[in-house]
C-alpha cells in the first residue's frame, strides 16, 4: 500500500513538472528602453517576480492556460496568455491617467479606475529633490482639499496644522495619519519621515474614510514606504542649501521710524513727540544722524540698527539619503539611511534641528501560501533654539535705534538702560541667554505575516510597537546689559529674576496595535468581488516628569544638578488610554463598469463609560464607468474615460482633547506647603469638580460625497470634480447649568458643525518624440456654519470662534463710510451719537482735544440701525458681519518638462481668499506710543493734502488711534496670494558617460523652495505668518510662533547618484 501511494504521488509530480512551464523575455517602453521593477504575476495566483535593471524576467508558470499580467507604475497594465510560447517581449504603454494604477486605501489596495471614494493620490515625485526635510511641508498644495498651514520657517518649530475638506468641529479636526497601515504615534513622527523613504501618499476625503471609525471624519492620510524592487540597487542623494530672507519689510529703519512720528503730529491739535523730546530730534532722525540725542537728560545713542537685517542672515544647511534596495523570486529588503541638519535663518546663534533616520523594510516569502513583511524604524530628531529672546523683543517692542553692542563690545540696553524696563536686546538674549534642547526618539517595529487559506482566502495578521522618548533640558542664562560708557545696568529681559533657571522634561509615550483580517478576492466572469474583515486592538501608554530650580550659571556643563536648590519644583503624570474595533468592507464590480462599496466599523474607547464606550460607523458608495457603455465606444477617442461617484456614510471625531477617564471622579494627588513650619504635605482634591457624564460619547459626522472623473484625447485631459457636504450632528460642546449644581459641567455632545464644499482637478500630459510636458491645476473650497452651542449666540468685535448660525471664526466689524471731511461733519457726528448709552464715542470725549475726532478720522456708520456706534451688545451693537477667517479657494498649480537629459519642474501654491486682521503691537500705527512703527502706512493715511487716501490719518494718541483703525472693515485684509514653493532644474548625464564609471544613473540638479510670491496683503507681511504682527510669549514661557521671525527663500544644489 505504502509503495502504491508513493507511487501516485511521484507520477504526479512527475505530470506537475511536465505541465510547468519556463517563461522568460524583456519589458520596454515605449522608447525601447528596459525597464527595470515591473511586476510580473500569474494572474490568479501568488507566484510572481520582477524585470531586472535589463529589463529581462523569468517565471516559472503551472500550464499553457495562465495568464501573464504586467504592470508598472505609470504604465498601462498588460495581460498575456502563455499558450505556446516560452518568450514573451512586451512593451508597456504609458497611460497618463493612471487609471490601472493601484491606490492604497483603508486596509487594501484598488485600482483608480473602479474607486468609488474621493481619494486623491501623491506620489514619491512630489517629495523627489525638493529643497525642505519636513514632509508635512511639501504636502502644501498638492492635493484638493488638503490644506497645510505654517506660522514660522523655523526648522522643528514649524507649528504646522493639516486640515482636510474644511473644519469639522471646534474641538479640532486633525486627520488620522497612517503609515503602512498603522497609526502613526503623532503628527510630529510623520513630519520627521525621511521623504526619500516614501512611496505614495493617499488623501481619503469622503465616507470611504468611514473604515477608521472614529478617527474618519476628518480625513485619513495613508502613507506607504518604498520597500525592495529588482536586482541590488544603490541610490545616493545629497543637497547643500542655503536661506534668504523673504520679506521684511514690515520692520522700519530710523528714517521712516521717525517719518511715521512726525507725519502723525502734522495733524495733532496738541503734539506729542514723546521721550525724543522734539520735532528737530526727530527731523534729525528723518535725516539718518546718528550719534548722542538729549533725551531726559541723559544722552540716548541711536544708530540705525534694524533688527531683523541685525540678526537674520544667509545660513547653510545639507542633507544626505542612502539606500540599498533588492528582490528576488523570495525576499526582498530596502535599508535607508537620511540625515539632515536644518537650519534656520537666526544669524546670532544657531536655531535648527538635525535628523537621523533609518528604515529596514524586509519582506520573506516562506512558501508560496506564507509571506511575512517586517519593518524597523528609528527617527531621531535633535531641535535646538536659543531659550529667550525669540520673542516681541526682536523688533516689535523697540524701535530701530539701538544696536547690539556699545563702543566697548558689550551687550547694549535699549534706551541707554534708562528706566527698569530698558533692558531689552533680543541679539543678546538669543546669542547668551541660554538653550532649549529637546530631542523626539521615535522608534517603530512592524511585523505582517499572510497565510493563503484557500485560492481566494487569505489570513493577514500584523502587529506594531512604537515608542518615543521626548526630552527637553531648558536653560535661561543671565546676560547684563550696559550702557554705551560700558557700566553694566541690569540683567536683560527674560533673564532676570527667576527667569534664570534650568528645566527639565521627559515624556515617555508607548503604542502598540494589533490587528487580523481576512481578505477575500473572487473574480467569476465579468463579477469581481473582494472583501476584507477582521479586527484590531491599540493601547497607549504615556508618562512624564519635570523638574524646575531657580538659579543657574553656566560653568561649561549643562545639567539640573549644577542649578540652585534653594527653590525647586516637580511634577509627573501617567496614563494610558485603548482601542478595540471591528471592521468590514466588500467591493463589488462588474466589468468594471458598475461600481459598490460597502464597508462598516464598530468602535470602542476606553475614554467613555460602560454602555457607551462602543459606536457604529460606516458608508456605501457607487460609481458607474459610462464609457464602458457600448452606446459610447465612438466616442473614446474623444472622451477617454468617464466615471460618476457617490457615496454616503457616518464617520466619528474623536474630540482629543478629553480626558482619559473623564467620565469617572478621580482624585488628584500632589502636594502644599501646609502648617506653621511651611512643610510640604500631601494634598488630595478632585480632580474633575466630581461631576461626570456616562452618556456621551463620539462626536459622529454624516458624510456625502459627489463626484466625477473625465479624461479626453487619449488621457492627455485629465480632470474631477467633487462636492461634499459633512455634518457633525453630535458635537461635545460644554453646556452651562445653575452654579448651586458645584462645579463645571462635562462636555455633551448637543453642538451642530455643518461644512459644504467643493474640489476640482485639470491637468495635460503629453509626449512629442523626446520632449514630455505636464500641467495641472487644483482648487477647493469649504463653507461651515455653526448652531446650537450653548453660550455661542454673544459676539465681540474682530474674529470670534464660534458664533451660532454663522461660519467658523467670523469676523464682526465696524462698517465705515470713510473718514470726516470737515469740522461740521464731526459736530453733527457727535450730536446724534456722542451722549447714548454705551457708545464707543464716550471714550472720546470731544471736550478733550487729545482724543476728540477731528477732520481725516474714520467715521463708523450705524448698519444694523439699533441708533448708536457701539460694540457691546452682539446684535444690538453696531458691528456687522464680514466673513470668517479661515482659508477659502486654495490651489496648487505645476508644470513639469523634460527634454533627453533635462528636467524641469514648478510649483505653486496659494489661496484666493482669507480674511485677517492683523493683531498685536505694529497691527496699526500708534497702537502703543513705545513700540516700533510698520512704515508701509508711510504715504497712504489722510492729510488734508490726500483726502482720498486708504487710510484715516495718523494720530500719536493710542485711543484715537484705536478707533481709526481697530476692528475696522477696511483693516479686513483679504490675504490672498500665489507662492512658487518649488523650482526644480535637473541634468542626467548620458549613460554612455556614467556606466564608464561602472554608475546607473547622475543626475544634477538645482531645487528652490518659497523663491517668489505674489500678495494681497497690505502691510508688508509674509501671507503665511499669519495674523500676529508680533511674536509673544505665554504665562508658561513658551513663545508661539508669530510674525517676528521673518520667513526666507530657500535655494539647493544637489545630485542623485544610482549605482
């Protein structure tokens, strides 16, 4: 019996090998060049290989019936049936439209040409030679809908925002971001991704995000890494760059400093010039004299001395990326290496970040059932900035007279130190005033292994760990500052008193995901079905530590230790928070040509109480391919493809910023100096008021998406249109309750978040002979509208968050109907408003000729006819409605050419509308007589001389001042404008040159970021500053990033070398 099995069993293997068939050949392009890393598969099985940098492949095949399928991204894919042949040469057409490309979504792949969700796709070329590190950064512009926001330049301290379709509640609407399908531990770690590690970037933007549950509504960024393709590979990029700044006009020198002063006091009644004493002072200072000026009896010495020229200058930074990637029939591995020291334009001392990465992507087929994908990754990112004095103290406090050192080379006092709080010198506080180091280490274990169960039935079950370990070691130095005789006077800002000390943090932060999932994959005829189930699990732990002491010199070693212990202090926390979800999706289509989608999930969180914890989400969305249609096949040349889209679906907003186990009455413990020695002792309160809610739960988001994708000519045309509309029905908002109730109530979720919108995308692609162009452009558009959040109906002048029935951040303002021409005309103004109840003309008494209006102020008109100039009120008060403030018509617009060797690209980006009002101490003239002056106002303020002007007139009085130019409608600047964020000129030596030095590939290249800028904005600063006038700092020390630091052109030399 034994020997009659083996029998069979060798007879049929025997009969296996005789069906097996050898098949080999070479893929080209349309060029007739190899191309190297095209997929060759046997359609309906595992077996698969790719082309080697010659182009040739191999594969083994079962029997004469398998099919062949060939693909490559960019490519139109190709399927072949064996037959007889043993060779089979093939060349790949380019299908610009990309319609067979594969696009990552939420747990799977699908071809572009059957997606029924608005999803848009970035590819590796985007981030390809690109003059910037952060990845974050190069998204600007590149897809519709997706919105990157910055605030400073600064290298680590970016404060960079990503909004997808508009916001969708006031508790935030960050994104999820995933990488190779797991969660990414925070916005931070993507940012510091090496770009050259990335394959694709997919934005899900409608229902099709329902996938992600709760975490959906905001959008999904899915990122996949580049893992090993083809024979051994060796690629080296390498970049030296260099920063400019950008625009700085908004800071004065002496001249116009004091052409704003004297122009101002042309139309006082009473003039004012302040400490400078005089009119000749400051006629002298029109002149440029610089030198000693009699002032208070002491001798001020001014020199023209622009900060921002003082102390931002050309800086140098570089990067260098290595990788090593190969495959074969059973493995595959890419090892990356990237680092990059990033600096920013601070000329006094050095404001940067420097990043090491390393990336191991390995992928193991055991059999031809058992594949396992593992990955290592470790981002180490090292910011160091100057802990004081990146502030309002680097222009906007002073104005630019002083410079940074006296006679004698030591640090001078603004103002000669003639008061206390003449101490200020930004250049000095930066250069010696101390460090704030802080270091994010993030590293990353994945592990996917894929079992085939059956022919169409596969087991996938992956785990992730990640960890990051943030510290900071903070120091703040005394600096003395001295007069300009060389007597030291006081200690500088920021570094006096208890200002001078050392501080210290670390965070710990730990996330593990688990997850297992069936895939299933049919095709029976024209019906191809595929679906994926299954579940996964997170859990986040974190913790940290502080510590603080007073008192700290530099004696050449930086530590806590080394700090006084007359007065210390502490604090810590730790918590941990999880996830348990469960997932399905089933797409179905037919041909093709008749598109479904069907997915669901069922969330739970431990942030919510038994009962509610758990949520359900999901969508269903269709598409229908009508040119498969018969009835228009004589129509293809003309219109190549045309898809229509719609989907449905809820998705949730997890709303971050709850607590972790806020639905329960926990206890703080820490402790208080109690009894009559002063001891510390442990103290104990609640730590949440006591009062809970069990009920709430997700905010949920109801989604619907219309869309539709055309190309023309072949594919040359290329275009979609989407709108949208989403509707947060259950918005956690805090609602108010009687104060006998003791305590602050939880939030509920009883708020309404309503945003519509639209999107749209056009591009040409061509080819003629060995000369290849492209052009696109995108825009998007969101509109929201707020209701029912309780306390939400009162209003203030300028921008306010929320405000029932009206957008986001609405600005309410002051109508104007320009200025007063005559003293007749202020008269009568005063009459019919000067005495009611709660006018804003109380504060200006006309009895009082400092601050009474007069001819060439602005006169503020009475719109919503309640009989009174007044902002207090809300709907009783004067102000008027004027838009919101958030972003409206973004784009991004490229152009690409290549000829033989040479390469170009563009990049623009910009938005068409955004309504802001500057803020902060320059945000119009004399909103404080001690601070520095914006000389953009110079030549456009009413005089009797330019009636007409766009301005009212000038005025040394801050509370005249106030009501000229404060909240007022002509203040509303709409900051549109258009950016080159990249410029891009390659050369790729002939390969006739390079394989003599045994090389695949050089290239050359020139790349420049944010080069030339086209603004709406007015007043002289960068549109993307945004509105602070100023940068200034917190209660807790921090500085938010603002207008003080001026943005810079970024210009790079680089090469690309393949071996």
């Amino acid at each position: 019996m034994i020997v009659w099995v083996l029998g069979i069993a060798a007879n049929n293997d025997a009969i296996a090998q005789e069906s097996e068939t050898k098949i080999s050949g070479i893929v080209r392009n349309e060029k007739g060049e190899p191309l190297s890393g095209v997929t060759v598969v046997v359609k309906g099985s595992a077996k698969a290989t790719m082309t080697g940098d010659d182009g040739k492949y191999v594969i083994v095949v079962p029997s004469a019936n398998s099919v062949l399928v060939f693909s490559y991204t960019g490519m139109r894919t190709e399927e072949h049936k064996v037959g007889e042949n043993s060779t089979i040469n093939l060349t790949l057409v380019a299908t610009d439209l990309k319609l067979d490309d594969v696009i990552i979504v939420g747990y799977g792949k699908q071809k572009k040409a059957t997606l029924t969700g608005a999803v848009e796709q970035v590819t590796s070329k985007t981030f390809e030679s690109r003059a910037i590190t952060n990845v974050g950064l190069a998204l600007q512009g590149a897809s519709p809908g997706l919105v990157v926001t910055r605030t400073s330049p600064r290298p680590g301290n970016e404060n960079m925002n990503f909004i997808i379709r508009g916001q969708t509640s006031v508790n935030g609407s960050k994104p999820l971001i995933i990488v190779d399908g797991v969660p990414a531990m925070n916005d931070y770690s993507f940012q510091n991704m090496n770009s050259d590690d990335i394959e694709s970037i997919s934005v899900l933007k409608d229902a099709s995000a329902a996938i992600y549950g709760s975490r959906a509504s905001n959008g999904v960024i899915l990122v996949t890494t580049k893992r090993g393709k083809g024979k051994l590979k060796v690629d080296y990029t390498g970049n030296l760059r260099w920063t400019t700044n950008g625009i700085i006009g908004y800071s004065p020198d002496m001249q116009q400093y004091a052409t704003m002063w004297l122009d101002a006091n042309k139309e006082e009644t009473n003039p004012n010039y302040w400490i400078w004493g005089s009119k000749d002072n400051l006629l002298k200072m029109q002149q440029g004299i610089e030198g000693a000026y009699p002032v208070l009896g002491i001798d001020f010495f001014i020199y023209n001395s622009n900060r921002l020229k003082e102390m931002f200058a050309t800086r140098y930074s570089k990067q260098h990326n290595l990788s090593l990637s190969s495959s074969n029939d059973r493995s595959a591995y890419r090892l990356s290496f990237g680092y990059a020291d990033n600096q920013g334009n601070l000329a006094t001392a050095y404001d940067g970040q420097k990043q090491y990465n390393v990336r191991f992507n390995h992928d193991y087929k055991f059999s031809e059932k058992l594949k396992l994908e593992s990955t290592i990754s470790l981002i180490d990112a090292k910011t160091s900035t100057p802990s004081v004095g990146l502030d309002n103290t680097v222009y906007g406090y002073d104005m630019p007279f002083f410079p940074a050192k006296n006679p004698f080379g030591q640090w001078f006092a603004s103002f000669n130190a003639v008061d206390g709080g003449a101490r200020r010198n930004a250049a000095a506080m930066t250069t010696d005033g101390g460090r704030d180091n802080r270091n994010s280490l993030t590293g990353r274990i994945d592990l996917k292994a894929t079992y085939q169960l059956y022919k169409d039935l596969a087991f996938e079950g992956m785990a992730s760990l990640q960890n990051e370990r943030f510290t900071q070691e903070k120091y703040v130095l005394q600096v003395p500052v001295y007069n300009w005789y060389g007597t030291i006077q006081r200690i500088g800002t920021g570094t006096e008193g208890t200002n001078n000390r050392y501080y210290t943090y670390a965070w710990t932060g730990y996330y593990q995901y688990y997850s297992a999932l069936l895939r299933y994959n049919k095709n029976i005829g024209e019906h191809n079905i595929s679906a994926v189930a299954g579940i996964n699990a997170e859990k986040n732990t974190s913790q940290w530590v502080s510590a603080t002491r007073i008192g700290f010199d530099n004696l050449g070693v930086q530590d806590i230790s080394l700090a006084s212990t007359a007065s210390v202090s502490n604090d810590g926390f730790k918590t941990q928070m999880g996830r348990y979800s469960y997932l399905a999706r089933v797409n179905y289509n037919y041909a093709e040509k008749y598109l479904l989608e069907l997915l669901g999930r069922r969330d739970g969180n431990s942030r919510f109480a038994q009962g509610f914890k758990f949520k359900n989400f999901g969508s269903a969305s269709v598409g229908w391919v009508f040119t498969r249609e018969n009835f228009l096949k004589d129509l293809n040349s003309v219109l190549s493809f045309g898809k229509i889209r719609a989907s449905y679906g809820t998705s949730g907003n997890e709303a971050n910023d709850l607590g972790e186990f806020d639905y329960l009455s926990t206890v703080r413990v820490n402790t208080s100096v109690l009894g009559q020695s002063g001891a510390w002792q442990t103290a104990t309160s609640l730590n949440n008021n006591g009062l809970i809610s069990y009920t709430r739960t997700w905010e949920k988001v109801r989604q619907k998406n219309l869309g539709i994708d055309l190309s023309f000519l072949r594919n040359r045309l290329t275009s979609s249109f989407d709108y949208f509309v989403k509707d947060n029905i259950g918005m956690l908002i805090n609602v108010s309750y009687p104060a006998v109730l003791g305590g602050n109530a939880p939030k509920t979720n009883n708020g309404h978040f309503n945003t519509k919108g639209w999107e749209a995308i056009i591009g040409w692609n061509d080819r003629k002979g060995d000369f290849s162009y492209n052009v696109a452009f995108n825009i998007s558009n969101t509109r929201t509208k707020v209701t029912g959040v309780e306390g939400a109906d009162t209003y203030t002048a300028g921008k306010n968050s929320i405000v029932n029935g009206y957008a986001y951040q609405p600005w309410f303002v002051y109508k104007t109907d320009g200025y007063f021409k005559d003293q007749k005309e202020v008269d009568a103004y005063y009459t019919k408003y000067g005495t009611v109840a709660n006018s804003d003309l109380l504060g200006l008494p006309q009895a009082n000729a400092d601050v009474a209006l007069r001819p060439g102020d602005t006169k503020k008109v009475d719109a919503t006819g309640v009989g009174n100039i007044t902002g207090v009120g809300s709907k009783n008060s004067s102000l008027v409605y004027a838009g919101d403030g958030t972003p409206h018509y973004t784009f991004g617009f490229n152009m690409g050419a290549s000829y033989k060797g040479f390469d170009f690209s563009a990049f623009f980006q910009g938005q068409f509308k955004q309504l802001i009002m500057r803020s902060g101490w320059m945000s119009y003239p004399f909103l404080a007589i001690w601070s520095n002056q914006n000389p953009t106002f110079i030549g456009k303020t009413w005089t009797a001389d330019n009636p007409g002007a766009i301005y009212p007139r000038l005025t040394v009085n801050t509370t005249r001042s106030k009501w000229n130019y404060a909240n007022n409608d002509f203040m509303l600047q709409n900051n549109r404008y258009v950016r080159l964020k990249t410029l891009i000129v390659g050369y790729t030596l002939p390969k006739k040159l390079t394989e003599k030095a045994k090389l695949q590939r050089v290239r050359v290249y020139f790349s420049g970021n944010d080069l030339w800028e086209k603004a709406k904005v007015r007043d002289g600063y960068d549109p993307e500053m945004g509105e602070a006038s100023v940068d200034f700092s917190t209660s807790d020390g921090k500085t938010t990033p603002g207008g003080g630091y001026p943005f810079s052109r970024t210009w790079s030399f680089g090469i690309n070398v393949g071996l």
